[in-house]
C-alpha cells in the first residue's frame, strides 16, 4: 500500500523502527549517564539518526560501515549488536570491543561495522582501505563511511578523496554537517561554508547536498550512488545537512553555553525525521513497534548491568603495541 508517493507500509514500518530504536537508545544512554554506571563518554546523534538509516537502508551484509566517535547510530543501523554497544557502554566484557573500547571504538566485524574513531578525519583513509580491498575482491561490495564536516578540514579528507576519486574505489564518504566542530561554526572554520560538495566534486568525487534533513531524499541519493559503485563506479560523497541537539559531548542540552540559541534547534525539533516517518504509520501500529523497542532496550540494559567487568589478566590481551 502507498502511504507518501513512493514509500510504502512496510518500508515506513521498517524505517521508522530504525530510526525510534536509534532514538530511544541514546535517549536511554543519557538517562543512565548521571548515574556513572557508563564510564565512555558519549557523543550523542539525537537528531541526526536518520542519516545513518537511510544510508545503511541500501547496504546489504557484505558492505561496510565506519564512522567517528558520533557512531551509536551507524552501528546499530548496520545492524550492530544492541547488547554488545550496551555493554561496552559499560566498560563490561561482553561489550562490543571487550570493554576497551567505550562509546567512542564500537566494533562488529560480523554486521560490517569496521570500527570507529576519536581520532577527528582518521576513519576516512581506513574507509578507503577497505573500499580497495572490496575492489580487489570483485564482489560489488561498497563502503560507506560518516564523517562530521569538521574532518572535512582535515588533510587526510582530502588525501582520501584524492586516491579514492583515483583508483575508482567503491566508498561513500556521508558528511554529516551539523554546523559546528565542538563549539566552532562552519563560518568561522571555512570561507566558503557551503562549500563542502564543490572541494568533492574538484577531486573528481561526485557530490549530492540534502539540506533539509529528508531522510528519503538522503536514501535517494544513497541508493543512486551506491548502485553504480557495485557495478564498478567510483567514490560519491553525500553531504547531508543536519542538527545536533544534544551537546557536543555528553547527555545534556547546552542552548545556554552560549555559541548557539535554542531558537537555532526549534525548527529542526519540529522537522524531527523519527516523528516524521512516525507519522507514516497507523498509531496502532507505531505503538506496537514503540513497546517492542523498549522492551528489547531494557533487556540490552539488563545484560550490560549483569555483565561481569574484564578479568584483570585481560588488560594488556589484543594490545599490539
Ligand atoms: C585529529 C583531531 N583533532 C582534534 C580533535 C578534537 N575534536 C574532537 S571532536 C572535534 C570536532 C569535530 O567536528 P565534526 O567533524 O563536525 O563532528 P561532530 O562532532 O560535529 O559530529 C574535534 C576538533 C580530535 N579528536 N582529533
Ligand atoms: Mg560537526
């Protein structure tokens, strides 16, 4: 059944469990962060979820994923272990990477999730290492890669979009523009703020802007890019244009830090992608998939709580330097 145009019941269904699972995690993850049961701390993509689920919502099993330290929602749209991400939030040794990782290194090589990086830029060239090897493999595998528009700035950025414009690497650099590095807004940090998508397209890497935070236009795009890289196209890059709601680390609000106003936040909140695509779906319904991803939450928190922390004999395993 057509619900808007092209989307159908059980993609909304699909999507919007996505999107509220995303949503509810990091909202769950904040709750519990007064009570310094989760040792990591976090950076939080409330209000940018979509991005990451409509990118992934054209991958398939064999693709890849990596992303920054802003990673929850990647992970868990790539289909990431939700107790894994829960435990590892808590130091604990079923987390995701054993306990060592925290928030910031979420791993899991069986769903495609490469890893992630505190390391602002660094996830970039990794992406486009794994692109090569998909090449070299023949297998119509792509990579896909979130970055925030500050490691735009970064040399590597460049560096990799370079090589990978290049060598007709299968990766999908996805920036993530949310306006700011930390506290720092795109127009102190560039002279030409908008120009994102034209420093891509001048090093032969096609670029699409969404500026409106649709998740279906980013999916549109997504699609289209990814398609022509499994038939052997090269790198696109996909600048999707968002807002961070939360601080830049941490559970809080911070309209009172004084280097943005709420007033800048509202019509994001009222444009927010999860109601949005909420909306799509009959209320009976949105409220069955709402209890469904509550109650597999409280079990993810459940199993982290439970878990037992790492052996002290574990400090110095998988350390290679
Ligand atoms: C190489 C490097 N330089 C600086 C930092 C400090 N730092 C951490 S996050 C950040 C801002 C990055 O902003 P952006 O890429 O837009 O991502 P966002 O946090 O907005 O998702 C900076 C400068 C770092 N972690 N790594
Ligand atoms: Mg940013």
């Amino acid at each position: 059944m057509s619900v808007n145009g092209n989307i159908v019941e059980d993609e909304a269904h699909r999507l919007y469990r996505a999107l509220r699972r995303i949503r509810r995690v990091e909202e769950v993850i904040a709750e519990i962060y007064s009570s310094d049961k989760i040792k990591s701390p976090v950076h939080l993509a409330i209000g940018q979820e979509h991005v990451s689920v409509s990118v992934c919502d054209c991958l398939e099993d064999g693709d890849w994923v990596g992303g920054s330290y802003r990673s929850h929602a990647m992970y868990l749209a790539k289909g990431g272990s939700l107790p894994g991400l829960m435990a590892e939030m808590y130091g604990k040794d079923t987390g995701c990477c054993r306990g060592k990782g925290g928030s910031m290194h979420i791993i899991d090589v069986a769903a495609g999730v490469m890893g992630s990086s505190a390391v602002v830029g660094s996830q970039v060239p990794v992406a486009a290492g794994y692109a090569l090897a998909a090449k070299r493999a023949g297998e119509g595998r792509v990579v896909a890669v979130f970055l925030g528009d500050g490691a735009t700035e970064e040399g590597c950025f460049y560096e990799t979009l370079n090589f990978a414009a290049l060598h007709s690497l299968p990766v999908l650099f996805v920036c993530e523009n949310n306006g700011y590095a930390i506290h720092e807004p795109l127009a102190k940090r560039r002279a030409r703020p908008g120009g994102i998508c034209a420093v891509a397209e001048a090093l032969g890497v096609p670029a699409t802007r969404v500026d409106d935070g649709d998740l279906f236009r980013i999916r549109d795009a997504a699609t289209s890019f990814v398609t022509r890289m499994r038939q052997g196209g090269g790198p696109a890059l996909i600048e999707a244009v968002v807002y961070r709601w939360r601080e830049h680390v941490g559970p809080n609000e911070d309209y009172d830090g004084g280097y943005r106003p709420l007033s800048e936040a509202l019509p994001w909140m009222e444009a927010d992608p999860v109601a949005r695509v909420g909306a799509l779906l009959d209320a009976d319904v949105r409220r069955k998939v709402n209890e469904e991803v509550e109650a597999e939450i409280t079990e993810a928190v459940r199993f982290a709580e439970e878990s037992p922390v790492p052996r002290p004999e574990e400090l110095y395993a998988n350390v290679f330097a």
